[in-house]
C-alpha cells in the first residue's frame, strides 16, 4: 500500500499533485524496480 500524507485542505495544493505525478510516471516506477529489486513498491492507483 502506498500512502502519501498531506494536511487536510492540501489535496490538490500544485506541489502535492506534482508529486503524485512524478510518483506514478514510469521512469520512477523503473527506477524503483531497478534500484530496489522488489524491496521497494512503486506508487499504483
């Protein structure tokens, strides 16, 4: 389960929402399963 946790009322400040898109996009996602070889699980919806 991946959790990003925010301050009620900051859901969709542009930071927060800029960095759930880089969290999802699939460089991140392979450089994740590269780096960490399954110790680490990439942010799905």
């Amino acid at each position: 389960m991946n959790i990003i946790a925010v301050k009620e009322g900051h859901e969709n400040d542009p930071g927060i929402q800029a960095l759930v898109k880089v969290l999802k996009s699939d460089e991140i996602k392979q450089y994740i399963n590269d780096t960490y070889d399954g110790a680490v699980i990439p942010f799905e919806d």
